[in-house]
C-alpha cells in the first residue's frame, strides 16, 4: 500500500483530545523502561548483556571496536545519536575493582571514542561519565561500564525538554558502520 505526505496531521479517534500536538511514537523506549534484558542478578551468569554482547558479531552486539580488555559499543537507548560506552570483558560493578591493564584500556578506548566521534559526526563536546551503583542511576549496576555522549550546540531543544523525548536521526547499524569506519587505530 502506498502512503502519500498530505499537510494535514492524521487524526486519530480515541486518543484524547485533539490539540496542535503532532506525537513521535518511540515504542523502543517501552522494552528499556519495563527492564527488558536486564540482568536478574549481580552475577555474569545472571543475564548481564554486557557479558554476553562480546559473543556476538560486531555488527549484531552493535560493538564498535575491540581491545584486550575491554570494548566499545552503542547504548541500545541513547542520549543523542553516537552515545555509546567502553566496557571491560570482565564482570565488575566498581570503578575501584578494574586492574592497571583494564583501567588504561579503558581510558584509552575513551579517548578514540572521542575521536572517532568528531571525526563521524563532528562532536563539538561530551557527557563522559560512570554511574557506579543503582543508586547513582546505573541501569546495569553489576557490570561497569562508562557512557560517551557527543554534544552538539543547540541539541538540546523543545522535544527532550518539552517533550521528553529524542529524535535520533540515524538507525544504531548505521551509527555503529559510521563510527567503526572512523575508529582510529592507534
């Protein structure tokens, strides 16, 4: 069936009441905020999908790159388009559990994030950051992990302040072929 664009919003009946709101469906959302693939325990045998991404292809686990220690992937629910985190292979809760080796694999990971971002997408800034425990808001408190998210000037708008919520411009595939094309090397 072929869709055509009118300039008239589809109404639908039953949904409230009409206004001048035009609504973004992001039902992906839904399977993060019921806890869908979160662990049920703090073991690595307990459903952590940060054990159990690295087993999977690059393409399918959306990892972007792979060092000895640890690895970068795509946050499945993502701040802004690009937001993705640096995660050790081993299954720790504390930033203070992490060996000398893991600790600069880490940071280092953390620093070509930020380069493969500006390069892909022309990052002007960055959240960086762990939160360590359910408490500080970890969504997976058993196995650490640290977010990077690229800023631009002016992305924070009416829709995440108004309107609670994002717009991504850009499928996680895509996304993940973008900044694994971009990761450097050295």
């Amino acid at each position: 069936m072929l869709h055509t664009m009118t300039s008239e919003p589809e109404q639908q009946i039953g949904v409230g009441t009409q206004d001048a709101f035009q609504r973004l469906w992001t039902p992906h959302r839904m399977a993060y905020i019921q806890g869908e693939n979160k662990p049920t325990g703090p073991g690595a045998e307990d459903g952590c999908p940060f054990c159990t991404i690295p087993s999977k292809s690059d393409e399918d686990g959306l990892v972007i790159a792979r060092g000895e220690h640890v690895y970068a992937v795509l946050n499945l629910y993502p701040y802004n388009g690009g937001h993705l985190m640096v995660v050790p292979f081993r299954h720790v809760a504390d930033y203070t559990e992490l060996d000398a080796a893991e600790t600069a694999e880490l940071a280092e990971l953390t620093k070509r994030a930020m380069t493969a971002l500006r390069t892909a997408s022309g990052a002007h800034g960055f959240n960086i950051g762990m939160n360590q425990g359910a408490t500080a808001g970890a969504g997976i408190a058993a196995h650490l992990h640290q977010h990077v998210v690229p800023r631009w000037g002016g992305d924070t708008n009416f829709m995440p302040v108004v309107g609670s919520t994002k717009v991504l411009p850009q499928l996680l595939a895509d996304t993940r072929q973008m900044l694994a094309d971009a990761w450097p090397t050295a």
